[in-house]
C-alpha cells in the first residue's frame, strides 16, 4: 500500500528525508530541548537527523523518540540569568530611588537633620546605585511640583504560626496596594489586619552595622561608648561575615554612626528599623512556610521593606 503524510507544516531541523520518502506521523514536534516522540510508518528510505539514524524496512510501524539540541542552549542559559540578575537589580533600584525620593518630601534634602535620607542614601550606595542618580532623586524630590506624589503606608498582618508582620510600602494609590497585599496574605493563609494589630509588638530604632572583626574591645562596652542602647553580634551578612548591630533612638541614629566612624570603625550600613520585641518561635515547616509569604511579599513592588518577629527552632 501507499503511506501519506499527516503532517501538513514542515518542521526544519528535526529530520532529513530523501526525495523517495513517505512518511505517517501521529504526534506534535517540538522545537528546543525537548523529547519528539513520533509514530511513523516508512515506506522506502532512510530517516537521517543529528542523532539517530534508522534503516527502515517498508510497511514497519516504528516509535522513535528524537531529541533535538537547542543549538545554543549554552548561551541561552547565560542570557537568562543575566536578565533575571538585570530584572532584579532594577527592582532593587527603583525600590531605593522611591525611598530616597520619600524621605526628602517627608524631611527634606539636608542630611544632617534628616536621618531617615540619610540612611536611605547609605543603602543606596551600598547598592552601588551612582552618585549621580542619587542626587538627581534629590533634585527632583525636592521640587514639589515634580514626580508623582508617593504616600508612605504601614501594613500590619498575622501568620498562621502566630507570627507577625510590619509592612513598609510606598504607594500613589493606596485602594490598588491595600488589595493587593492582602491577596499575599490570605493565598498563604495569613491575615491582614487593621492599623495597630501589630506595630505595638516592635520598636523603632536606629540600627548601625559594623563587621564582628572590626570590634577589638567588648562588643557592649563600645555600644556605651558610642552612645548606643544595646548590641548584638548574631547575625550575619549575605556573605556569611559576623555582624555587630548597634541599636539607639532613631534620633541618635547619626551621632552613634559618627562616633563609631571617630573609633576607625567601618560602618557597614545605617538604618532605622522595626525591631521586635519578643519573638515567635517556629518548627522548620512551619518557618519555611513563613519564608514563603515574607519572599512573596518582598516581591510586591510598593513594598519596601518586610518585619517580623519570626525564630527558627532548628
């Protein structure tokens, strides 16, 4: 008998076939890094293709599997991971340049007496965002009839462990943020409650970084030194370095910077911060569960920051 086709596009890259060919196929083609399976029933002739090649008899009813090669799948590896680092170091800066931009329409554009500019820019700059955009967020903040007006809002929710949440967010429409976030909660079973639900459970303090083998002498004697209320040297950094946070009044934020600085201390960061006052302590299930709603919400553009008062018993 005859065979005839029933494929009704061609698929270049995939097979090779000689002028005398017929061929019946049952399945899709796939183009990339895939597995091709195909049901094929050959007439007279030689299949030929980068990986397999098969002599088939006529009248044969054969399953083949093709893998076909991207051609540059090394390349395109590289090339999505340079844009998902270039997506997120975007997310990174247009997050610091709004805060930068708030903290000048809240306090104005002197560092000196506006702490909260102040710690925006030294983040900023650890963020290796330039000199030069910095001062022009400045610049445009500064003129008020620049920009769209940015609100800064807190939003305050509960997990389903019993931990809490503190949210800073920066918005222009607070009836599209509020929705929003609290669509986060509740696909993670957690709650979004009202204003003061949870903000009462944390202080706000001042927060200078300094790397653990920056401080020689005692840890605590040094935070009276500087005029700090309290220091813990836990906590470590992206890199897996020992840091020593020295907690102050928010207003004190400068002086216990500049006194660390006075000390030849490199300060690694300055920050005002949400800290919590007691801690809920959770199982690895339930603190991986808790990571997952804390990232999701990280991912928010309006958010800026993410505070809990969450502790990992592992």
């Amino acid at each position: 008998g005859r065979c005839q086709s029933n494929v009704k596009s061609e698929v270049p890259g995939i097979m090779s076939l000689t002028s005398a060919s017929r061929l019946a196929l049952s399945s899709k083609f796939w183009r990339g890094n895939v597995l091709i399976n195909a049901h094929l029933r050959y007439c007279r002739s030689t299949i030929l293709n980068p990986i397999l090649t098969h002599n088939l008899r006529n009248g044969r009813d054969i399953h083949v599997s093709v893998h076909v090669p991207s051609g540059h799948n090394k390349w395109s590896k590289i090339k999505k991971s340079k844009g998902m680092a270039d997506l997120e170091r975007s997310k990174v800066i247009s997050k610091l340049t709004a805060i930068i931009a708030s903290a000048v329409r809240l306090g104005g554009p002197n560092t000196d007496t506006n702490f909260q500019l102040a710690s925006a820019i030294e983040r900023a700059r650890d963020a290796e965002i330039p000199k030069s955009t910095i001062e022009g967020v400045i610049k445009n903040a500064s003129n008020p009839h620049n920009g769209q007006t940015l609100e800064e809002v807190m939003y305050e929710g509960r997990g389903p462990s019993g931990y809490v949440v503190l949210i800073e967010a920066l918005t222009a429409n607070r009836n599209r943020t509020r929705p929003e976030i609290r669509m986060i909660f509740e696909k993670y079973k957690a709650v979004l409650g009202e204003p003061g639900s949870a903000a009462f459970l944390f202080d706000h303090k001042g927060v200078v970084t300094v790397s653990r083998k920056e401080v020689t002498s005692d840890p605590l004697d040094l935070a009276i030194e500087v005029g700090a209320e309290d220091v813990s040297c836990e906590e470590q950094d992206e890199e897996g370095n020992e840091m020593c946070r020295f907690l102050c009044d928010p207003n004190s934020l400068k002086s216990v910077s500049d006194a660390l600085k006075e000390k030849k201390l490199k300060v690694s960061s300055t920050a005002l911060e949400y800290i919590p006052k007691s801690y809920a302590i959770l199982d690895e299930e339930k603190y991986n569960k808790a990571c997952a709603l804390l990232d999701a919400l990280s991912e928010h553009a309006d958010i800026i920051h993410v505070y809990n008062n969450i502790s990992c018993n592992s």
